[in-house]
C-alpha cells in the first residue's frame, strides 16, 4: 500500500487490484449477479437467507422472540451465506436483495413471494406482520421508530468505520481510527445517556428497537465486538451493560445468536435453522 501520508487522489479513481484487509476479495465497485444460482426454499412460509453478524443476528432475535411469544406462523428456515466465498452475489440472492447485502427475507405465505431486504426494513416488516415488538400508540411507536433509524444510520460509523479500521484494515492507522472510536464513544454515550432512566429503549416495553440496537451496542459492552471493550472503555457505560445484560439473558435472544453463526465456539454454531430443535 501507498504511504497515506504521500497520497494524492488521481482526477479519476480506479479500483486496486487488490485493497487489502478482511474481506478484501469481496469488494468491488460494480453491483448484480456474479454467477447463476437459486437461493434454497424450506418447507416454512419464511424463508431467511443471512449470517449472524449484527445484522443478521437482529432478524433471528425477532423471529425467536415471535415464537416465543406463540406466533407459529413466524417459523422459519434459516439458510447460511458466506458471504466471504460470496454467495451473496448469486443470481438468487441479488433477485432477492440486489444490494448483495445480509440479511433478505422472503415471506411464502401468501399468494405472491414478497421480498424484504435491509434489516430495518425486515423488522419492521415481521412486527407488523404479527402485531407485535412495535407499539401501536402514536408516542410508543414514534419513540421505537426514531431508535431503530437512529440504529440504521449511527452502526455504519461502528462497523464500516471503527471495526473495519481497529480490527480488519490491512494496517493500523491512527487517524481513522481515533476519529472513529471517537464517534464510537459518542453513540454509547447517547445511548447510556437515554437509557439511565427507561428499562428498554422506547420505554418499559421491549421492542424492535432493542432488537436492532443490542447486537451492535450490547455486543461492544459485553466485548462480543472487534475485542476492543478495553480500548473503548465500555466500562463507562454502565446504563447500556444492565440493558445489554438484561437482553442477553433472554431465552430467544440466546437462541437468536446461534442462527446462522459459522464463527466462534462450536457450541454456539448453528449453521441452518429448520425447526425449534436444531437450537435445542
């Protein structure tokens, strides 16, 4: 790589041929299909097509707390992407989210497949399907909406921004680092800040917008995220850890994590999920 301190940006860019870090191989500049496949379809009116990043891991989370709460019609097959042998650029997979990004969902139920893409948007999508996570109070519901935005467009700068530069750039630089461990930092404390009074994030009832918050915010607390708790100091931010904690104890929560996870202890690996006892 060029030294950063000498680099001029050419009048126009052109894509190296290699850009180095994790996940390298699977970037491009171009989107669509880079070869033809059809995505799997189980026996079950949802089908999931993810990978348990934080992404991923919101959608499961809602879909195990559905079940848990006695929405059979919420069962689901759940169908690994590994999205570094880039499966996500499938024929199948871009007809059904052409931004090649996990997770997608295609809901079977009814006369027509609909497809839901953009995490957000799935839980949303399932909330109201079954009439439940998200308030139907104007304020209630407002509130649970402004976190999940607040979620879709603050986990960038965490993810693509501190995570990419602390722990997958192909070197350390201390600029985009300390400029986003700084935004980091910032998020937590608005989030710690909101939460010193309120149970969960809209309030005394769990919602979708917990859902979509804990993954990123509550992994980083609870040091499932880049192993930078130490360097974050995620000890000052003690209102989002008794939240983090309180959530991950939940049984669907813990049950939520294990879809779709191919990384980490074999204990907790489920690659596919197709019925409540692949979890048991």
């Amino acid at each position: 790589m060029a030294d950063q301190a000498s680099y001029v940006p050419p009048k126009v860019w052109t894509p190296p041929a290699s850009s180095g870090g994790a996940f390298a191989s699977i970037n491009r500049p171009v989107a669509g299909p880079t070869h033809d496949q059809e995505l799997p379809v189980g026996k079950h009116p949802l089908q999931l097509y993810s990978l348990a990043t934080p992404n991923g891991v919101k959608v499961t989370i809602l879909l195990e707390e559905l079940l848990a709460a006695g929405h059979a019609g919420a069962e689901y097959d759940a169908w690994l992407i590994k999205i570094n042998e880039g499966m996500q650029f499938s024929s199948g997979f871009v007809a059904a989210n052409p931004n090649s990004k996990i997770p997608a969902l295609v809901d079977r139920s009814g006369a027509e497949p609909v497809r839901v893409f953009e995490s957000g948007s799935i839980l949303v999508y399932l909330a109201e399907k079954f009439g439940a996570f998200l308030p139907q109070d104007g304020v209630a519901r407002a509130e649970t909406m402004n976190w999940l935005f607040w979620q879709m467009g603050s986990a960038p700068f965490v993810g693509g921004g501190f995570g990419h530069f602390y722990a997958y750039a192909p070197e350390k630089l201390q600029y985009p680092i300390d400029r986003y461990a700084m935004e980091a930092k910032r998020q937590l404390d608005v989030l710690d800040r909101h939460l010193a009074d309120k149970r969960f994030v809209a309030g005394e009832e769990y919602t979708i917008a917990d859902m979509a918050i804990w993954p990123w915010y509550g992994g980083l607390v609870l040091g499932q995220l880049y192993e930078a708790g130490e360097f974050l100091s995620v000890h000052e931010y003690r209102h989002v850890k008794r939240w983090a904690d309180e959530i991950a104890a939940r049984p669907a929560v813990i049950r939520g994590r294990k879809v779709n996870r191919s990384f980490g202890p074999e204990a907790d690996q489920v690659h596919e999920r197709h019925a409540a006892v692949d979890l048991d």
